[in-house]
C-alpha cells in the first residue's frame, strides 16, 4: 500500500510537482474544491477520502493534539516547516 496525500493550501505548488515526479498520489484542497476551508474541515476531508494532511502549517499540529485527546479518528498529519 501506497501513501496517499492531501496538500494544504499552504504547501508550495514545487512541492506538491516534486512528489507526484516521484510518483506519490497527492492531491491538494484546491483541486478538491476545499481551498478555503477550515483546518478541521480539511481534515475530515482528507480521512474521508483516506489521505494523509500534508502541510506546513501549525495550526494543524494544535487540531491533531485536540482530535488524539478526543480519541477521534483520522488518517494522519505530515508536517514540514
């Protein structure tokens, strides 16, 4: 099994060209149609379709602390400063 990933509006354009050269399945939230929603929206977005949340911003480390203490189901968070 492959990772799949969903890329934040806050992942530079680069990145997300560099990952699908390398053949990683990325998909981003304006691509989606979600790219004014909110980290929590994204989120249950990116579990529904079963993608892990690429992104570089922080407030997403603070909504997967309160989604662990929660004991709330999701696919995951890859985090990049």
């Amino acid at each position: 099994m492959s990772t799949t990933l969903y890329m934040d509006v806050h992942v530079r354009r680069a990145v997300t060209v560099g990952l699908r050269l390398r053949g990683v399945s990325v998909r981003t939230a304006q691509e989606d149609g979600f790219a004014r929603a909110s980290d929590s929206d994204l989120l249950d977005r990116a579990t529904a379709l079963g993608r892990i949340v690429f992104t570089q911003d922080d407030d997403f480390l603070r909504e997967a602390a309160h989604r662990q203490a929660q004991q709330k189901y999701f696919t995951g968070i890859v985090y990049a400063h």
